[in-house]
C-alpha cells in the first residue's frame, strides 16, 4: 500500500538555528498537506500544496511540494522553542475511499 | 474551520470492558475518519466513517473490534470493545473542510489496565 516517509524522526536544535523535514510518498498525490502537533495536543493543519514545484510561505515556515508530486519539504528559518512538536505531512488517497495517509512524522525539540 | 468535541478526553478501563467515544462536530461534514495514535507514532487510520451506512474499516481493523456508528452528518461514536492493554492509545476524530483540509477532536487518551 501507500507509504510516506518522512526523514528525519527527531530533530534537537538550539533555538535560532534552521531545521527542515523531508516527507516522500511511494505514489503521485494530488496535494499534499502538513500538520503540526504540539506535545500532548493534536494535529493542526498548516498548509496544503497543490502545485507542482508549489513553494509557500508562511513567516518563518517555508514548504515546497516535489516537482513528481511525490516529495515535499518544510523549512522552519531561526527556530523559536514555540516550535516544539512533531511536523507531519499528509496526502490524500483514493483506494475505494477517500482517505488521508499520514507521514511518519519528525519530532522537533529546540533547546533554548 | 470545524469545531469538534471529542468526549472523554480520557479514561482508564479494565481489560474486558468497552469505551464509546463520541464526536460532535458544529457544522454538517460528508467524510468523517477515526484515528489511532500510539504513543510516539504517527496517525493511524481505523476506519471512514459513513453516514447511515456501515463504515469502511482499513486493514487489521474489524468491526466487532472497533464498532462505529455515524446517525447523522454532525456525530459519530468509536466504541473500543474488549479491551486489552494493547489498545492503550489516543483516539483522535477528524473532519474534512474547507478544501480537503483535516480538522481533529482534541482526542481521547486510553489505558486499558
């Protein structure tokens, strides 16, 4: 089946430096999402990309959707230790359903 | 944007006891979904659930494990029947707004003793 991989599962860095996760699909999606859960809370969308070679932004969080529509990345630029929490990507699918498939998920820990 | 209620946020059950969760959701949603979450994991999905019909369970979950129910458009339950500590997870229901984008219960933490 469908698998997302996202590399790397933790991160440590000191406050202000930059950090980025790679998110990479076995198949094609039609978009692809990010999500960020704080510790001990739940997912929160953050942005969706639907665009080949789509980059957005939103302050200091860049996201860029692969040009195969396969891969995707976020950027967090100076990090902040109110950036704590683990970054998910997920994209829909359609299997006889209409379904989301979540990425493993990387764990940012910023030491301040 | 969605407002969801997920109730209980948390419980503690004996092995061999059932838990129904329950999701209000403050505005009617087609596509409504079930998630479990072990801790330190990422999301997994348990089923779809379908308003007035059974829902669409993924692979190695089974109805008689995970009953749900979906009355209407705006509420569904997730019942955890015969519980082993195995099932010891968060709970997380989601809705689909606004283009695709997923919104989540704030979850229910469970311990199965």
């Amino acid at each position: 089946g469908q698998q997302v991989m996202q590399i790397p599962q933790y991160q440590h860095v000191q406050e202000g430096e930059d950090f980025t996760t790679y998110c990479n699909s076995s198949t094609t999606l039609s978009n692809i999402q990010w999500y960020k859960q704080r510790p001990g809370g739940h997912p929160v969308f953050l942005i969706q990309l639907v665009k080949s070679g789509e980059v957005k932004k939103q302050k200091r969080l860049t996201f860029q959707f692969g040009e195969a529509k396969k891969n995707s990345s976020l950027h967090i630029t100076a990090t902040q230790t109110t950036d704590v929490g683990t970054y998910f990507c997920a994209g829909p699918t359609w299997s006889g359903t209409y379904k989301y498939i979540f990425g493993t998920g990387t764990r940012l820990k910023v030491l301040a | 944007s969605a407002v969801i209620s997920q109730k209980p946020s948390r419980d503690i059950c004996q092995r061999g006891t059932s838990l129904t969760i329950q999701c209000q959701v403050d505005s009617q949603v087609t596509m409504m979904f079930w998630y479990r979450q072990q801790p330190g994991q990422s999301l997994t999905l348990i089923a779809t659930a379908n308003q007035g019909s059974e829902a669409t369970y993924e692979s190695g979950f089974v109805i008689d494990k995970f009953p749900i129910s979906r009355p209407n458009l705006t509420f569904s339950t997730l019942t955890v029947s015969n519980m082993s500590p195995e099932d010891s997870s968060i709970y997380l229901c989601s809705v689909v707004v606004d283009a695709e984008k997923l919104f989540f219960g704030s979850g229910t933490q469970l311990s199965v003793l």
